[in-house]
C-alpha cells in the first residue's frame, strides 16, 4: 500500500538532494499530489533504495555507540521530554488507528455473517454467493502478512528522531534535530526569518502554532498576553517541536530591504592564519545582541583609534545560521589600515569592534536554477557565505565555484571547497591562478563556456572591478541575460574610510 510524503521527508529518507527530487518534478519523471510523492513512485525511480542510503542506520549506530557520549546523542536525539512527547503522540495516532482497524474488522464479519445467513435461507441466490466469496477473499487478503515497506518503515523512525517544519504562507520546509530550537533549525535551513536578541527578551521571533504541538526547551522573559496563547502565538527561540508534524505561521524576508539595520559592540574572539598572507578575523557577538543578515551581505568595522575612527567595510564570509561569530577574511595590505592592525598583532582577542549593518544586495535571488558562483582572491568571503546558505536550502539542482587567485596564496581555503565537492554530487569547484585579474576572468569566462554555457544558470561574480567587469562582460557577450547575473565589486581601495 502506497504512503504518501513530503518532497523534504522523500528526499532525508533517500539520502538524495531536495533540488534533485524537484528537478525530476519539473521533468514530469516525478509525479506529485496535493504536493506529495507516493513511496510506490520513488521506488519505481530509485529502486534500489536501502535504509543504509539515507545514512539512518548510521545515525542509530552513532546513538548507540557510547563512546560519542551525550554530546552525539544531542546532536542526534531531542531532549528526554520531547522525545517522550513525540512518542506519546505518535503512540496515540497508532491507537487511534488500530482502533478503527478493528471496528472495520468486526464491521466486515457481522457483513459476512448476514450474507451467509442469507444465503443459507436462498440457495439460488448467486448474487449473495458472489459478494460473500468477495468478502471472505477480502477480508483474508486484509488480514495477510505482507513485506514490509522500508521507506514507511525509515519515515516512522525520523518522526520520532526529527521533526518536520512547515511555514505559512510560504510553504517553505525544514527539519528540527537534537536540541535545536525551532529558530535554529529554522536559520540552519537558510531560512530569512524574522528575530532580535535570540535568547527569549525581545518578542521578535513570535510565531502562530496552526497545527502539531510545541515544547519549551529555553527561559523566555518576553511576556506573551493570554490573548496571543490562545491564538497559538509562542516564541520559535525558545522552543522545539514536540510533535513530529509542525506547521507554523509566520512572516519572512523577502529580500536585503526587509532586514533593520544594527549597530553591535562585538569582540575579537580569534585572529587565525589561513595562508600566510591571509588571516581569518573572528568576531563575536553579546549573547542578548545578534546580528541578523543575509548571506552574502557586508557590514563596517569600527575601530576606535587614537585621533579618529577606523571604519571599513567589508563582506562577512560566514553563514546568517551562525549570527553570533562573524568571520572575515583579511589580506595582507600594506596601504590597508585593518590589514595592518590584524597583521601587527594589534587587533588581538578581546579588543572590542563596532559592527554596522548589513548592508548591500549581493544575496541569492529566488528561484531554481543552477547555481554559479565567481570569486578573486579574498572576494570569497561573500561567495562562500552564499554557498552555505544555497547548500543549507536545499534548493538548486546543481553548484559550481571558479575561484581565482591573483597572489601565491589566493586559494587559501581550497580544502573546504574540496570537502564540499566531495560531501555533494551536484557540487563542483575550478581553481584558477592568474596575476592578471581581468585575464583570469577570461580564462574562466572560456571554462564556464565550455561546461555550462548550455545550462540556464543564475550567476554570482565577486571581486575587484577588473575582474567582476571583464567576467560579466563575457557572460552578457555568451548571450546570459542581465536578469541571471549578479556583482560584488570588492577591492581595499574602496573599503576603507576614516571619521
């Protein structure tokens, strides 16, 4: 008997990308109703399905070893109360059914039972003959032991282990594991919700429960009237699924002008050197003050120094899930003055930094096509925090990275993008070296050219205006209409400025 699931629950018990299942979607290969697939459908596509493919069976394995201690277990489980609200409910919807299983069984019986009364008392009636075959064969092919479907099998396992979110009126989906709070989950997934401090204070995180249950697994200070309880109104930071089913209605950004300004006192927490001319500055955020911001934003440093105030604006190249550490890359500069700073040693952990923003609107746009990224040197920042939010929705069919490096040590985060190669079938990566900023970007203008000129793509360029505009020029040449491309000109002259 065929199940019924989500795109997003059919793609976690695959082990397969979301983007693949709704490519094959768009092919018409995959067929859906009322928005899901049938577990009769995807096994006709990946009839070799296996519990050991989804990595499921893994996950167990890892719960089970107590060697990864309570840590995995975290990670992995929800607490002890949720996990036990979780199986009561699903235990409850296990009784319910059988319960009108068996009022079925004995309705169908007392059926069969008239029917043979009656045909006892009307031996020529063939018609009763007939239906009373019909229902002793039914009821005994209902009551037939019959192998046992492994996707139903794996989809009751990950109700218990995670929990499936759906927003209104979006539609958008994403999964609740371990200790995660619905927030969380929610920023892991790539989502653009809407939020303040993150720890229970400012009220900005408040959303409506439509349907399943929630558990508070954080102290919240915000006051909820009884008014807003009633209406199913709670805060997404403070607590987690307790159902395994969730829907819930609340507002999201639809692009960079939906997102305040901010201005946070952040401090140093690590200086870390990627390369020897690169350093990797680590700034972290209070507890009560996180900065929300789309991937592929800026934001200004502010320095307070002795005369004026050193401000620059640079392009954080971390993920918006991560809103409390905010990473930078920094080149060696001898005409930078935070350069300078980081370098020297005078920017040290603990010295306090200003944060302004985010500005800017290099951010990915919506939609569903394949995804190229283009980056020059430490103009990476902002493509490696776009392609952790793409990788995170989920979403695209596939990814490429043509990564450029104009200095010896311009691809000094190499072993992450192969690390994203490897972990990702749709995910491919070209490092190119040139000294030459606007030859290099010739040179990935023919690359590109040759492996996906033929794919309608949606592409992202980053770095200095040479490059950027030699590479859109390519592109535009090749016939990419303006609508797919979109540019980030970085370079340290223009970042700078001192008040």
């Amino acid at each position: 008997m065929s199940h019924w699931l989500t795109v997003w629950r059919a793609a976690q018990l695959l082990g397969v990308a979301r983007g693949a299942l709704q490519q094959q979607v768009r092919d018409g290969t995959l067929s859906l109703s009322d928005g899901l697939v049938s577990t009769d459908e995807l096994l006709r596509l990946y009839p070799a399905a296996r519990l050991e493919a989804s990595g499921l069976l893994d996950r167990v394995a890892l719960i089970k070893d107590e060697a990864f201690g309570r840590r995995v277990r975290e990670r992995l489980l929800p607490s002890q109360e949720v996990l036990a609200q979780r199986l009561f409910l699903q235990s409850q919807e296990l009784a319910d059914v059988r319960r009108h299983l068996q009022r079925y069984h004995a309705l169908v019986v007392e059926l069969q039972q008239c029917v043979r009364a009656l045909t006892a008392s009307r031996p020529m009636d063939a018609a009763l003959h007939d239906l009373e075959h019909a229902l002793t064969n039914g009821l005994a092919r209902a009551l037939a032991t019959e192998p046992v479907d492994l996707l139903d099998v794996m989809d009751d396992m990950l109700k218990v282990m995670s929990a499936q979110v759906t927003v209104r009126p979006s539609g958008h989906q994403f999964t609740v594991e371990g200790h995660d709070t619905l927030l969380q989950a929610g920023l892991r997934a790539g989502l653009k919700l809407n939020y303040g401090c993150g720890n229970g204070t400012c009220g900005m995180c408040k959303v409506r429960v439509i349907a399943g249950e929630v558990a508070q697994i954080q102290p919240f200070d915000y006051p909820l009237s009884q008014a807003e309880r009633q209406q199913g109104y709670t805060l997404a930071c403070a607590h987690t699924p307790a159902s395994s089913e969730l829907t819930l209605e609340l507002l999201e950004a639809r692009g960079p002008e939906d997102i305040p300004e901010q201005e946070i006192v952040t401090h140093v927490r690590a200086v870390t050197a990627l390369a020897p001319d690169t350093r990797l500055l680590h700034l972290q955020t209070p507890r009560s003050h996180r900065l929300r911001f789309l991937a592929g934003q800026s934001v200004v440093l502010g320095i307070a120094t002795p005369g004026n105030d050193l401000q620059s604006l640079r392009p954080v190249a971390s993920c918006p899930c991560d809103d409390r550490n905010l990473h930078f890359f920094i080149a060696r500069d001898a005409n930078d003055p935070l350069a300078q700073r980081v370098f020297d040693g005078r920017l040290a952990p603990g010295a306090a930094v200003t944060v302004r923003g985010p500005l800017g609107s290099f951010v990915l746009a919506n939609g569903s096509r394949p995804l190229v990224f283009a980056a020059c040197d430490t103009a990476f920042a902002p493509v490696k925090s776009l392609i952790e939010h793409a990788l995170a929705l989920d979403d695209a069919p596939s990814l490429s990275l043509f990564w450029l490096a104009t200095r010896s040590d311009g691809h000094f985060m190499a072993n992450q993008c192969r690390a994203w190669s490897e972990a990702f079938d749709r995910f491919e990566i070209a490092l190119s070296a040139n000294p030459n900023a606007a030859h290099g970007a010739e040179d990935i203008a023919r690359s590109m050219r040759a492996d996906l000129f033929e794919i309608e793509c949606d592409f992202y360029l980053a770095g200095p205006a040479a490059f950027v505009q030699t590479l859109r020029a390519e592109l535009r040449t090749a016939g990419v209409p303006a609508a797919q491309l979109f540019a980030q000109v970085i370079e340290p002259e223009t970042l700078e400025s001192a008040a």
